[in-house]
C-alpha cells in the first residue's frame, strides 16, 4: 500500500500545470535535438543543463529527463530515415530500420520504435518505483568505505561494459580520475595541479567537459565527414500503424528487449547502449518464423527490441542514481551534476528528506512516455522537414547556443575557450577510437571517492583493512575482482568485442 500513496504523492507533483509543461518542453527539445545526426542523449543534456538554473528543483529534474528519453527516442527516428545513428543506442536500430524504410516501410519502423519504446519506458518506470524503497533501506547501511568500493565496482563496471578496447577505457577512466584532482584540496585548502591559472582552482567545470567532448567533439566529427555522407532519405512516410503480422513478431521481441534493458540499465556502465546490442544479438539467435525477412534486410523485430531494450534501460539507470548516490552511466553522470547544481545530495536521504522530488520524478516518466507517444507519431513530417536543413547551417547554431550556455553559469570567458579546447580532446577519442563516456564516470566519481576514502581512513585511523574486515565492502571489492578475472579470460574477451561489432 505505501507505494500507492508514494506514486499518489508524485502524480499530485507531476500533474501541476507547471511540472507539466517542463516535461512538455524536456521530452520535445529533447525529441527535437535527437533527431540531429551525431548529437545523443549526453551531449544534448550538456547544452541543455544551464537553461535549468533558473527552474525549482523538481521542475528541472523533470525537464531534463524528459530531454533524456526524448534524445533517445529522437535518435531512433534519424536511424531509421537517414540511416545515420542520433545516438550511440541508435546504431543496431539503424541495421533494420533503415532496409525497412528503403522497401517503404518506414512508418511501421517508426510505430515499432515508438510503441516498444513507451511499453518498455513504462516497465522500467514501474521497476524503479516498486524497488526504489528496499534499495533505500539497504543504501542506508553504508558507510565510507562501502561507499569506496561501491564506486570501484562502479568503475571497473563501466570498463568492461565499455565497448571498444579495454586498455583504452581503463585510460579514459584514469584521465578523469585525474581531471577530478584539478582544483582545491578538501581537506588542507591547498590549490592542486592548476598550474598557477586562478580559474583552475575551483577545478574543471563538469559542463565544461561534457559540452566540449560531447557536444563540441560531436560537431568536429560531423564536419570531418564529406556532405554525401549526410544524404538524408526523402521518402514519404506513409501508413504508419504494423500489420498484424508485425505486431505477432514485434510483442515477443518488446517483451525479451524489455527484460533484457530492464536489467542491463542497472548495472554500472551498462545502460543503454549495451541493452540495444545484447537485445539485437539475442533476436539474431532466435529462430525466424515462415517469412519473415532475414536480420540486416529489413526485420521488424530488429528496430522493436533494440529500442525496447535502451527505453527500459534508461529509466532503471536512475535506481542506483536516486537509492545510492551513483552515477551508472555519463547521462545519470549529467543528472548528479544537475541536482548538485540545485543542491540536492544524490542517495538514499533523496527519499526520506524530498520525497516530493523523488516521487514527482518518478511519475513524470510515465507522463513523460505518454507525451513522446502523442508527439513523435503525428509531428513525424517535421521531424524529417527538420532532417532536410543543410548541416552547415545546424552547426553554427549549436556551436553559439553551448557557447552562451558555458557563459552563463559562471560569467566567465575561460569557460568558453576550455570548451573549446575540449571539443578538440574530444574529436581527438573519436579518431582514436576512445569512448568518452568512462571519462565523465571517472570525473564524478573521482573527488566522492577520493572523499569517502579519506573519511574512511580517517574512522579507521589509518587501518587500510577496514576495506575487507566490513563484509558489505569486501562482497562489493570481491565482485570487482571477480568482474575484472571474467573479463580478461581469451573466451570472455572475444565474446565481448563480437557483441560491440555492427553488422
């Protein structure tokens, strides 16, 4: 019964008029920057994080994860119409989708994405409330060095999760472990590694770093590739709703990739992009019914898994982010900056102290999936309208509207050029072949880590065996070296690269 009254509370939060029309403008700006080749959930959250400043808390919370789920359902529309990914999640949609909209079967595509994505957004959203409270109470047990090993299982989560190679994605975790030492020691005042510049003293922005690798580096990206890689499909979309064929073959697929994100997007470093691949690779493995078309030709059980899986893994991601304090992926990342902004402490007193907040959260994702529904299905003409607009006129907008973004949180012109600087990082990893996200985990949990440790210590008295004479510490260190032992076996390890590989 006290979920009930819990859910009551947050629908009473989200049905405001005011709460209403921020999730409104956070799942359509959301929506309509996804649908922008190469600029994903991360880095449209990153523009978009100032423009919440202003708003109450939970107003902003709300805004920002409807822009969430609205970059992700964005990109699905992208990938099946011009066959270019809106984000990373996008790409293993972009293999069916596209084969359907070049045999002018776009709009059942395009319902597919969007009715696996509200069932499956829904489910999630269900999950989160039922075991939100338990994981509470268990939160509650923690204390420093818990906190501390949690946050190392949490890292070497999101190496093994990462995809590409995992030399590259331990480096890209140290890089911002290190970035997050920049700035003024905690304990003794002392100013550390700021290199004598005064506006390194307050560390790196978190801002400042996701808009520039995300948002800046993405931009660069794009600009490197020739204009007739960004030929976009002008097909009329037409009859948008599946035929009963389709809807046989799409339920099981909505209901494997559903379980299948509902799962992964709880695990650190998981998330998304990892739900889309597993979910397209497990349809793969699933025997084709009399006539139906091959994987790769056009399968509408290829576009309605994948998306399923990253819808239903994108709100359980927020679990470990609202009941523990900790980021699972860079967007929830991206949210721990949002709430520190609007002084809120992410982990388990979220719920006991702002309910309000906890709750209204949760309800306003199912109005938020209601809302993706009703706008993307009948807005979809403009969507492609808005696909048409020559890149080189997109561009210079994005370009000015992160740049007056970065100015306005701290009035300062170095923030501009900082951003600037790590465009270019950023657009460097993408050459490499360096996956971004591990950075941004590093970078936020670095200082909490480094915090907790110390504290850790500190009640300890310098006892370093505190870390495995707590049983809670030493399960969660324990499944951290198990994870790292599995991950370097040769079978394990090919395993994992073939589950990164686009077909």
């Amino acid at each position: 019964m006290e979920l009930f009254d819990n859910l009551a509370l947050g629908f009473g939060v989200a049905f405001t008029f005011q709460n209403l029309m921020y999730a409104f403008i956070g799942c359509l700006l959301g929506t309509l920057i996804g649908v922008l080749p190469g600029v994903g959930p991360v880095a449209t959250i990153a523009m978009l994080l100032p423009a919440t400043y202003a708003l109450p808390p939970v107003a902003a919370l709300i805004m920002l994860a409807g822009i969430y789920y609205g970059a992700q359902y964005g990109g699905s529309t992208t990938a099946i119409l011009v066959n270019l990914p809106g984000e990373a999640s996008s790409v293993v949609t972009m293999i069916d989708g596209y084969q359907m909209a070049r045999r002018g079967r776009a709009g059942p595509a395009l319902a597919a994405a969007g009715l696996g994505s509200f069932f499956a957004g829904c489910v999630g959203t269900l999950i989160l409330a039922a075991f939100a409270g338990p994981l509470t109470e268990v939160a509650f047990k923690f204390g420093p060095a818990e906190y501390f090993s949690l946050m190392v299982l949490g890292l070497i989560g999101a190496v093994v999760l990462a995809s590409g190679s995992l030399i590259k994605a331990v480096g890209m975790i140290v890089l911002g472990l290190l970035m997050g030492l920049i700035g003024t020691d905690v304990n003794s005042g002392v100013a550390r590694f700021s290199f004598d510049i005064p506006e390194l003293t307050d560390g790196v922005g978190f801002i400042v770093i996701a808009m520039g690798v995300f948002g800046y580096g993405e931009i660069i990206s794009n600009l490197s590739k020739p204009e007739e890689d960004r030929e976009v499909f002008t097909a009329k979309v037409t009859g948008l709703m599946p035929t009963a064929q389709d809807l046989k073959n799409m339920v099981p697929a909505v209901l494997r990739g559903t379980t299948l994100g509902s799962a992964l997007g709880i695990l650190p470093g998981g998330g998304a992009l990892l739900a889309a691949f597993a979910a397209y690779t497990i349809e793969k493995k699933t025997k084709l019914s009399p006539g139906e078309v091959p994987f790769g030709q056009g399968n509408i059980r290829g576009v309605a898994a994948p998306e399923s899986a990253n819808n239903a893994a994108s709100q359980t991601s927020f679990i470990p982010l609202l009941t523990l304090g900790i980021p699972p992926n860079a967007v929830m990342a991206l949210m721990v900056g949002a709430m520190t902004i609007h002084n809120i402490q992410p982990g388990p007193q979220v719920m006991t102290s702002n309910p309000e907040l906890f709750w209204g959260l949760i309800a306003s994702m199912w109005i938020g999936n209601a809302m993706l529904i009703i706008l993307n299905l009948p807005l979809i003409g403009i969507w492609i309208k808005l696909l048409s607009v020559p890149y080189r006129w997109l561009f210079p907008a994005i370009v000015l509207f992160c740049a007056i973004g970065v100015y306005s949180t701290n009035n300062n012109s170095f923030d501009i050029w900082m951003v600037a600087m790590f465009g270019v990082i950023g657009y460097g990893f993408i050459k490499l072949g360096m996956e971004p996200a591990p950075l941004l985990l590093g970078f936020i949990l670095g200082p909490m880590m480094e915090e907790n440790l110390r504290r850790a210590m500190l009640l300890s008295r310098g006892d370093w065996s505190v870390f495995v004479t707590r049983p809670l510490s030493a399960g969660l260190l324990a499944a951290a070296l198990l994870l790292l032992i599995i991950v370097a076996l040769p079978s394990i390890k090919s395993k994992r690269q073939e589950a990164f590989v686009e077909d």
